[in-house]
C-alpha cells in the first residue's frame, strides 16, 4: 500500500480539512471559480438531549452554504439522513443570524430573527459504493412547485397530437418556477446532490471532477502503488493530497485505524451478501421484504460494531461491551 483509501472517513476529513484542496474540489465538481471560501465548524449538538451531529466538510462559499458528506457503506435510511443534514445546514444559520427591530405602537420596538439574511443550502453526497439505481454521474434533487412533477406524470397530455395542450402546461410551469415574489425563488436553488464514485469511474466521461473519483477508487485498492499516481504529480493540489495519504507519514493508531476499519468493512460485506443471497432464493416481493429486515439489522449491527471498536480503543471490558450492544464475547474478542 502507497496511499490510504480516500474513502475512509479518518483520511477524508484529513484531505479536505486543508482548505485549498476543498475549494479546488468543488470548482472542479461545479465547474466554477471560488473567489472566497469560509470554513466552518463541522460537529454541533442540536438538540435538548445534546445529541452530536458531525458533517464530513462544512463551508460558506458566497451566497451558499455547502456541506460535503462522504458515504463509504450501504445504509438503509440514506436518502431521510441526507435530507436531515441538508435541513440542518438551514437552521444552523440562526447562529450567526442577525435581528431587525420592527417598530410597534407607543414608541415601542422589537427585535426579530432576519429571515432575509438566510442563503441558500448545497449539500453534496460523495457515495463511494452506492449508485441508488441510477447509471449517470450524479443526480440532483431540489424544491420546486408540485405542478412540475404533476406535469412531467401525466401521461394523458404526452401525446403527439397534443401539442398545443402541452405547451399551455409548460407555461403554467414556467410561470411557477419564475415567480420570484417575495424571493420564491430561493426554494429552487437548495440542492441536494448525489455524486456516485463507481458511476464516475466506469462512465469516464471528460470532467474536472473525474480525476478526485479515480484517484479515490485507486486508493480503495490496498495494494496500490506509487506508479499508479505519477499522473498526478504534476498537479500541487494532488500532490498535497498523496502528502497527507502517503503511508510513509503513518503512526501506530494509523495501522490500527486501518486494520479495524478493515474488520468493519468485511462484516459488513458478509451481511450484504446474505441480503443478497436471501432476496434471490425468495423472489422479488419476498426478497424486498428480507431486504428492508436485513437492512435495519445490518445498521444495528454497524452502531455495534463502531460502539465496540471505540469502546476497545477505550479499555472497555468484555461484559460492559457486552451490555452496550447485542454482540457476543466471540465477536467482540475478534474485534480485538
């Protein structure tokens, strides 16, 4: 091995904490050019029992606020966490948010959040295996009036002698998504957007963003070499990028950062393909059915399995472990 998996969370935030090799990133992916970027605080605790949310890679880039989250395992409730984050990066806003006075009777004022002050959200979701059954590159999702999709679905106006019936729709739609009265238009330019790393690999089609994904996928491969990344030396940004990767630079906690991973990535694998293998024997009906029971049951199993490795790495004995999850000695001794 010459470099560590991008795709691991530890390495990930490792590369993206540098704020030059994340600007570079999303001008790739955007295909835009950043003026200025602000990076910004990545863990909060949002609600009353102070349960933490952590970001990957969070940022104020003009009149946008961006998250980046990389995904490397199957999850059952990917798309509602997403959405979460998504909305989250919203309210966070009320942190920095200033008041206005509005002005009342007798001389009175008060003081009230400024709502105008809110921008726009981005949050860009890097799946590293997941492709959500779609074959392109990426797919984007935002807020838009309903009469949109009613429109796209209806299959009774998509007739070829229905023209002029159709272009009287798209009007409606037009007039809809136009309408800026009392900034509408904000709800449009929120952005959800799934980008799927093996898609972006196996399409190759001519982009800024590809090079990240391919040199992510090389790294997944723990026998790569230092031969396999000689195309991007002559980029300063890339080469920052193997610098904080490169396994020349590891400690201790690094190997075993690894190898743990590595154990979590196996189990992980072996539940999939019972998932798998269940959904086949039993048919299409009867295999989605197993497949929601064995999703919800390899989540579990992955919160245990983190909860164990930290609890380890925390001198946690056998019987405390053992209560804090559903595993069994042989299981946890073999995370040991």
């Amino acid at each position: 091995m010459y470099l560590a998996p991008l795709n691991y969370d530890r390495y990930f935030k490792k590369v993206f904490s540098e704020t030059r090799i994340a600007k570079r990133f999303l001008e790739d992916f955007f295909d835009v050019e950043i003026a200025e970027m602000e990076l910004l605080p990545t863990k909060h605790k949002i609600t009353d029992d102070a349960t933490a949310v952590e970001f990957d890679f969070r940022c104020k880039i003009g009149d946008n606020f961006v998250i980046i989250d990389m995904q490397q395992w199957f999850k059952t409730d990917i798309v509602k966490r997403f959405y979460m984050y998504h909305s989250m990066n919203t309210v966070l806003q009320l942190e920095k948010m200033p008041d206005k006075s509005i002005d009342l009777e007798e001389n009175r004022k008060r003081d009230i959040k400024d709502y105008d002050k809110l921008i726009p959200v981005i949050t860009l979701i890097w799946l590293a295996d997941d492709d959500l059954n779609f074959k392109d590159d990426f797919v984007s999702y935002m807020m838009t009036g309903e009469v949109v999709n009613d429109f796209i679905k209806n299959k009774n106006i998509w007739r070829e002698d229905n023209i002029l019936e159709l272009i009287a729709e798209r009007e409606k739609c037009l007039e809809i998504i136009n309408n800026k009265t009392r900034k509408l238009d904000f709800l449009g330019k929120n952005k959800l957007i799934y980008a799927f790393q093996p898609n972006i690999v196996r399409n190759k089609k001519y982009s800024k963003y590809l090079k990240w994904f391919e040199l992510a996928e090389k790294t997944r491969n723990k026998l790569n070499e230092k031969g396999w990344f000689d195309e991007y030396l002559k980029d300063e940004i890339f080469v920052e990028i193997i610098k904080r990767i490169n396994i020349e630079s590891f400690e201790q906690v690094d190997w075993e950062y690894i190898t743990d991973y590595e154990k979590f990535r196996e189990k992980v694998k072996r539940y999939e393909q019972v998932f798998f293998d269940d959904g086949k024997e039993q048919g299409i009906e009867q295999g989605i059915e197993i497949g929601i029971e064995r999703g919800i049951e390899l989540e579990r199993t992955r919160n245990a399995i983190e909860t164990v490795i930290k609890g380890i790495k925390a001198g946690l004995s056998n019987e405390i472990l053992k209560l804090m999850t559903d595993l069994t000695d042989d299981q946890i001794d073999e995370l040991r």
